[in-house]
C-alpha cells in the first residue's frame, strides 16, 4: 500500500527507498522520457531518475497520503526541465504542440466571450436575466415563465426580444460580435 510505503519513507527507511524505486521507477523514467521527447540522452534519463528518487527521500516528510504517484510526476517533470535548461536543449515544436496551443487560445477565447455575456447580461434586468435564465438555461416556455413570474406571455415575449437587443447591442459594442454576425 502507497500509506504504508509513505509512512515508512518518512520514517527514512533504506528498504523503503528500494520499495519505491522498484514500485515507481518505470513511471518516472516514463514522465522523464515523456517530457524530454528525445533531446536528453539515455544517462540524463538515469540521472534524473536517480535524482527524483533522492529527493523522494529528503522530501517524503512533505507527501500527503495518496499523492506520492502524482508527486514523483511532478519532480520528474521539473527535474528534466531542469536538465534540459542546464544542457540547453529544447523540445522541438511539434504538430500536437500546436494542436494544443490552438486548444488553448480557443478556450481563451470561449473564457472572455463567456465574460463579455455575464456582463452583457448584466445590464438587462434582473426580472430580465430572470426570463432569459428559464428560457434558455431552463428551456421554459413563455408561458410558463408568465405563470411563475405572474405576468402576461406576450410580455415575456417582447421582454425576450428586447433582451436579445440590448445583448446584441452590449456585445457589438465589446467587439465580441460584428454587423456581419448579427442576422
């Protein structure tokens, strides 16, 4: 057991350390090899290792139950960041790095466009934010919106176009949408 292994290597057990290594070393050579793609040598790999491991035992002390796994994954990768910064040698840049990058400007993109709605939606209303939630996050009709919200549902109707007109409007003036955008 991972509780087990940990308590003893707090406890600085040699036979521990062994344990460990016996246990984890694939994995960790694994995330150091992962992590380099083949710009560090077979011995840098081994240095690494070893290193991860002899930090294993100086910091067990700090390890959490149950994160030893994640733990090990963490140094390794830092440890051969490291390495690689001292040898100065890069990962060269590769089709499913830029695949990534992509993600992540998508995902940056999608943040501020989800941003620039909350505060479009923050001037509507709050009875109107109220109608827009159970339309479309609730998928109510309107007339039952009315029904809840006591109201006539051709009311709830022209407050739901002038809602998406005021968004509209707030979002052209963010940037977020253009006049080619908007049917």
């Amino acid at each position: 057991m991972d509780g087990d292994l940990l308590c003893s290597l707090q406890k600085q057990n040699a036979d521990a350390l062994e344990q460990a290594i016996v246990q984890y070393g694939a994995y960790v050579l694994t995330v150091i090899r992962n992590r380099s793609r083949g710009v560090l040598t077979p011995e840098d790999h081994e240095e690494i290792t070893s290193d991860v491991f002899l930090s294993l035992w100086h910091g067990a002390k700090d390890i959490t139950s149950g994160q030893l796994r994640p733990w090990l994954g963490a140094v390794a990768r830092n440890k051969t960041v490291e390495a690689m910064r001292r040898k100065k040698v890069f990962v060269p840049l590769e089709d499913d790095t830029l695949v990534s990058l992509d993600r992540l400007w998508e995902q940056m993109y999608e943040s501020q466009r989800c941003e620039a709605i909350r505060q479009a939606l923050s001037c509507l209303t709050e009875e109107d934010r109220e109608i827009f939630y159970r339309f479309y996050d609730l998928s109510q009709t309107t007339g039952q919106i009315a029904e809840h919200l006591h109201l006539n549902a051709a009311t709830v109707r022209s407050r739901l176009m002038r809602g998406r007109q005021t968004l509209r409007k707030q979002l052209k003036k963010g940037g977020i949408i253009c006049e080619d955008d908007v049917g």
